[in-house]
C-alpha cells in the first residue's frame, strides 16, 4: 500500500479520490467477488470505490453503450482462435472498453489486410507489447469454468471461456 498511495500522491491524489467499480455475476465465473476484493484493496490506499453489481444481461448492454463506471471487471473469450477478436476490444468502436489509441486502431487494420500468419504473428506481437506498455486492463486472473464429470462423457473443455459442446459424446 505504501508504494500505491506514493504513486497516487505523485498523481496528483494525495487523499485519494472517490470513484465506482462496476462487476456482475451470473457468467462463467462470478466477478463480483474479485471486485469486492479488489474493492478492499482500493480502499486501503484511500481511493474509496463503490461497488455496483450487476447480472451480466444487464451489464453487457451498459458495457456496450460505454455505460460503466470509471473502472469495471471484465472477461473476454476467444471464441475464433484469432487474436484480433479480443483485440479489437480495445478499438475506438471496441464495446464500451474506454480506451482509444489510434495508432493500436491503424496497427490491427494493418494487419487484418492479409491472411498471412507468418506475416501477422509479428505484427501481433507488437500489438501486444503496445498494450502491455499502456496497461489499458489490468490483467488479473484466467476465470475458471466449472463442469461436471461423468465416465459416460468425452469432452474435452476449451481454456478460453467458450464452451462449444459440439464435440461432446456419450460413451456406451
């Protein structure tokens, strides 16, 4: 906390600031409670937040509609397998992320232009150093999906929050 509450000092924050933290629940994990937590730790360094809970049929609308307050959790699947589906995101038209940077804008149109992966993986990987470098997220955590077992199933779950049941058989 000492170093957080330096750094809001050299912002120009020395008491803080009041500010609302936006979260939901009933997705694949319940953000709510590490936005409570988060919450806490907010507090703790004199930034005193609000946390508003929403379920998320009402919260994705706020998001897309750049609704949400200053600060708000989220998680976002890849649903294609294409880093530009999470990228684009954070574009100017990028469903209420609060971030525009035109040069990330130009970078992603650049390399949506061909098909080419050998030529686009690069591209990426400046794309991702420019968003590791601004922090337009804090990334935090990889939300866990639960399922239930069975031996009589064959299913093997996707690790990015998109489930497509497709796949899923039944033995015997």
């Amino acid at each position: 906390p000492t170093k957080a509450k330096a750094l809001l000092a050299e912002a120009g924050f020395p008491n803080g600031f009041e500010t609302e933290f936006d979260s939901f629940t009933g997705s694949i994990a319940d953000h709510a409670k590490p936005a409570e937590a988060i919450v806490g730790y907010l507090q703790k360094i004199g930034v005193k937040a609000k946390q508003n809970v929403f379920e998320f049929s009402s919260f994705g609308p706020r998001r897309v509609q750049n609704k949400t307050a200053p600060l708000f959790i989220y998680s976002i699947g890849d649903a294609y397998l294409e880093p530009s589906w999470v990228i684009r995101w954070l574009t100017q038209g990028g469903l209420g992320m609060h971030y525009k940077n035109p040069k990330l804008d130009e970078m992603l149109t650049r390399i949506e232009a061909t098909d080419d992966r050998t030529k686009r993986a690069p591209q990426y990987s400046e794309v991702q150093k420019l968003i590791k470098d601004e922090a337009p997220f804090i990334f935090l955590f990889q939300a866990d999906a639960v399922f239930g077992m069975s031996t009589r199933i064959e299913y093997t779950p996707r690790p990015d929050e998109t489930q497509w049941l497709y796949p899923l058989g039944l033995r015997g």
